[in-house]
C-alpha cells in the first residue's frame, strides 16, 4: 500500500511541485494519472486552508 499524499507546509507543497514536474515527463500510465490526481487533491487542499487562514 502506498502512503497517501498530503500537503501540510509550504516545503511539502513545494515538493509536490517538483513530484508533478517529474511525473510529466514520464510515459502515461493508469499509476501516473492516480499519483497526479493525488497531488492535485493535497495541493488544493492546503491551498484552500491557507486561503481561509488569511480571510
């Protein structure tokens, strides 16, 4: 089982940037597209709490 994908600071944010910049270079795959939903999903999410932390 795979650890799940969560973005907690700006330094994880940061280095789920990097994984989707690693990722898009890579050959399609049914793995690679789940791995990039999963990091989309972390990322929206601490953008969301970060957004609600300034307001």
């Amino acid at each position: 089982m795979k650890t799940p994908i969560a973005v907690h600071t700006d330094e994880d944010y940061e280095q789920a940037q990097r994984r989707v910049a690693e990722l898009s270079i890579t050959p399609d795959s049914p793995e690679k597209a789940r791995e990039l939903e999963a990091l989309a999903e972390a990322m929206l999410a601490f953008e969301l709490r970060r957004d609600e932390s300034i307001h």
